[in-house]
C-alpha cells in the first residue's frame, strides 16, 4: 500500500504539508493551517454545551384523510362480520405496514396509513412519524380505533416522493407498554379511569365505529387543561420502538430499537438502504477493509474511536481522495455504512475513496464539542488527517478531501470547511443545525436568533480570505428536508451567502424529514456530486 506525499508526525502541533506558515498548536484555543485570517480560536467554549434548538416555526401538519381500507372494515364490523378484523390484520401481515392507497382524486399524494394492533389494556397509541409529530403537541399524533376492534389506527395525506421513519408508542398502563395480542394482559391500573381518551375514529362515515368514550371528566379542557394531557403523553416518548408488522428498521442515534422506513412509490432510488439486507452479486468485487482504531487527541483532551475505510484494489500516487465523516459510530457502528462505499467505488460513481470517521462518543460530547469549535476543527485538521497520512493513503490536496456530517456535525462540518480552508476544499452538510451560535439557543440581547441571518452564515460573511490573503472557494454540496421547519429557510439563505462570496454550492430539498433514512441516500448523492462529476455551482434539485 502506497503512502501519500509527505508525513506527519501526528501531533498535535505538528506541521501539516502545504500548510501556511505557522502551525498548528492543537489545544482547545489554537489555530488551523489555512484558517483564514480573524477566525476566532476556540470559538465556543468545550464546557458551553447548547441545551439544543431553539424553538422554530414549523411546517403545517400533515393532512389526515380517510382511509378506503378502514373506512370499509369499520363499515363491515358495523355490519357484524366477525371475521373482517382477523382478514384485516392477516392482509397487513402479508402486505407490511403502512398500508399505501391512492387518492383518486390527487394523483400526487398518497394516503398512508400507520397501524397497531392492541389488546384490551392499550389505552391509547402514540405514532411518531419523522417531523410530523409536534412534540409540543402530542395529542394531534394519537391514533384512531375502531370500537369494538384491536384495530388503531392514523392515515396521513403524503406526497408521493415522500420517505421518512416512524416509531410507535402504545399505552397500556402506568409507563406505557408494547404488549401485543396473545400476550398476558396487564392488570389495569386504578388510574386508568382518569386517563384521557383516545380521540374518535378519522372515519366519517356514518357508520364508521368510534372509539369508547371514557368518563367526561377526563376529556382535555378548562377543568383538564390539554398541558396536564401532554404531561401525561410526553412518558410515552421513551417506549416509543418501531412497527412489528414493518421488518424495515433503521437505528437511531440512541441506544435501542431504533425507527421504522417506509418510502412511497416516487421516492427518488437510493443506491444502499441501510434498513435493507445487503446484497452482494457473484463477481461483484473485493470489499473494502474495514478497521477501528483510537488515538489521543490533545485538542480535545480525550481518545477517541476512529473508523477506516479503504477501498479494495490499486489506489493512486499521491494518495486517494479522502471523505472525514463525522459520527462514526452511527455510520460505520450501527448502519454498515462500508457496503455503500464498496457500492458507489465498485460502480465508478466514485473514485477509490479513502474514509476517516470518528466517533460522536454520546449526545452529551457531541453537542460539547460539535458546532463552530475550533478544538474540534484542529482535532479533524491538525491531528486526524496528519495521523492518517502516516499509516493511510490518503490526500493532503483540498479539492479532494470531504468533510461530511448531519444535523450539528452538517454545522461542524460547514465550520471546518471555513477554518481550514487548506484541508477541507469540499463538504457535504445534510440538514445543518444553522439555529447553533456560541451564545447558545435562546434571545440574544433580546431577540430571538431566528429574526437575522444564522450565525454560520454571518462567519462566512465576514471571512472570504485566507490567512495568507489568497482567495478561499469551496464546494458545498447542502440538503435539507421538506419537514424541516426552519430549517429550510436557513439552508437557503446560508446557500445564497456562499453563491454571494463566489462559493460553489449545490442544494437540494427532498421531501422528507431530519433522518438517517433521507441522509442515507443523501450521502451516495453528495458524495457523487462533489467527488464523482463536475459541478457548475448553481445546480438545485428536490424544491
């Protein structure tokens, strides 16, 4: 295996080749070769940990519409047909969930519809549908049932194109529970009778079932104010898991069960769905090499887990061109994300791309170190990328180098591409956290961040240069889904401030939410955009 030009030693204070005079000091305060001139050091103290977003505007809620299939099972359980309900639920075992009807009506929309079916201690179903639940709002995301039925149920208006994951929390006593049918039912608790009802069947049918009414007094309002209701739904939350009848999962950034996938008939084509089994065609090639490995980082005080990739094969003089992905753990730790590589290089939509992913550690490091922090940046600069070049072929020239990451790591990677413009030329930001400042969430001398431009594209703003003066052009490849809140307008707004500064920048909205099912294809799509064809800088899709 060849080596790249040059070598580091991997210090942190090491000198980086090509680097601006000057290097870098690796500690929390120092600053990055090539940072342009002015950028702060150490902006964002390692202890100023963001509670998280501030509270944004999102997009209207979904439309719920009537499902054809529910609306003629509840008309035939009306009409005493016993075996509707076992014909019902043995159709949605055979099918999967959800169920997807057409609309008659608008051919551009789907009406899809969630299911769980309970027993007779479930009280009432949480459906956690990616950024279609108001968690401020839990009540308008609890299903229907059909009286008398196991049958619960939630049909949603979508767009065709839509793709996203969704969990489901069913109620069955203090704390919530997944029991289901067959199990041994639960003792019912002596607050049962105080709980909240589930609201009455979407079906408006005459003769559509509606779901029992519980005692008047436990109906959310005046004398039942609907926040005691959200204080009595927000346990549910954590027992929230995916559908039994979806085998389609995908891991979450917690520890657990993780989502459920479903993806309508005109979702655009992924090239790897991590939910799905991978499939490897006789002759297909070699894989690449896979390794896990923990150096010391002085930036960031601690080790920390590091995955590789390199692909199979012959790999070029000079090194390879090199993707930094960021969260590691979820990427390569819980979503294999290696078959994808091996998919994209084995088919020419790549070329042989070396990877560097180093782990998030848990939320809590995560959002300490994530966001605009130079330590993070000169650990990924000064110390990963020189640390790499003496056991890996990877590049030093900027135009081929990637870094990669969604939701705050699409911020931290959108920082590191203007603090170390010398050794990120590219990067791919899938749903960035553009409400992070230094300041964290909240007003700021008294108003709140969301009246002006984010603080992100407030930097790029006022840094075009470089330390030594020369011109800094980057490659942007962003992407932000429909659900986004927002999101969306930020995204936007920060691409106009990079196409203003001369910056090459590529956009896309998909029609989905902030989730690893959209940022799975996302990645292969960045990744093609920036490594794998030219690119004139103006290209948006998905709006």
């Amino acid at each position: 295996m060849k080596t790249s030009v040059g070598t580091s030693t991997g210090a942190a204070g090491g000198t980086l080749p090509g680097a601006a005079a000057g290097t870098a000091t690796g500690t929390a305060g120092g600053t990055v070769p090539g940072a342009p001139s002015g950028v702060p050091t150490g902006t964002g103290k390692a202890g100023d940990v963001p509670a998280g977003p501030p509270r944004t505007s999102r997009p209207a809620p979904a439309e719920t519409v009537d499902s054809p299939r529910i609306v003629a099972l509840a008309a035939s359980v009306a009409g005493g047909r016993d075996a509707a309900v076992r014909e019902f639920w043995a159709e949605a075992e055979a099918q999967g969930t959800p169920l997807v009807e057409p609309i008659p009506w608008d051919p551009e929309h789907r009406a899809v519809t969630f299911l769980w079916r309970g027993t007779e201690d479930t009280r009432r179903v949480l459906l956690l549908v990616n950024r279609l639940v108001d968690r401020s709002h839990l009540a308008g995301s609890l299903m229907r049932r059909i009286h008398g039925t196991d049958v619960w149920h939630l049909t949603y208006r979508l767009r065709s194109d839509h793709r996203g994951s969704y969990a489901i929390a069913p109620d069955t006593g203090s704390g919530g529970g997944r029991r289901r049918a067959g199990a041994a039912p639960a003792a019912t608790p002596a607050s049962a009778s105080t709980s909240a009802p589930a609201p009455t069947s979407a079906t408006t049918t005459t003769y559509a079932p509606v779901s029992a009414p519980g005692p008047a007094s436990t109906f959310a309002s005046e004398d039942s104010p609907a926040d005691d209701f959200q204080a009595r739904l927000l346990p549910l939350l954590a027992v929230a898991g995916p559908d039994p009848l979806n085998p389609r999962t995908v891991p979450g950034r917690r520890q657990g069960t993780g989502s459920s996938v479903f993806e309508l008939p005109d979702a655009p084509p992924q090239p790897w769905r991590p939910w799905e089994p991978a499939v490897r065609p006789a002759g297909s090639g070699g894989r690449g090499v896979v390794e896990r490995h923990r150096p010391t980082s002085a930036a960031l005080a601690a080790r920390r887990d590091v995955w590789t990739y390199v692909p199979p094969g012959p790999l070029p003089d000079g090194g390879a061109d090199t993707l930094v992905l960021l969260d590691g753990d979820m990427w390569f730790g819980r979503l294999g994300v290696q078959t994808l590589f091996d998919r994209l290089i084995r088919d020419g939509a790549l070329p042989p791309l070396v990877v560097l992913a180093p782990d998030a550690v848990d939320n809590a490091t995560r959002a300490r170190e994530f966001g605009g922090r130079q330590a993070y940046v000169n650990f990924l600069a000064a110390e990963l990328l020189p640390w790499a070049a003496a056991r890996l072929p990877v590049t030093f020239d900027p135009s081929r180098t990637v870094v990669a990451g969604e939701s705050l790591g699409g911020l931290t990677a959108l920082y590191a591409g203007l603090a170390a413009p010398r050794r990120f030329g590219k990067v791919l930001a899938q749903s960035p956290s553009l409400w992070w400042r230094p300041e964290g969430p909240g007003p700021v001398g008294g108003a709140d961040a969301a009246d002006g431009p984010s603080w992100l594209a407030r930097e790029y703003a006022d840094r075009t240069k470089h330390a030594d003066g020369g011109p800094h052009r980057l490659r942007a490849h962003l992407r932000v889904g429909r659900y986004e809140g927002d999101m969306r307008e930020r995204s936007r707004e920060l691409r106009d401030t990079l196409r203003g500064l001369g910056h090459s920048v590529a956009y896309t909205e998909y029609n989905g939410g902030h989730d690893y099912a959209c940022w799975a294809g996302g990645l292969a799509e960045g990744l093609v955009d920036l490594l794998g064809r030219a690119d004139d800088g103006t290209r948006d899709g998905g709006v």
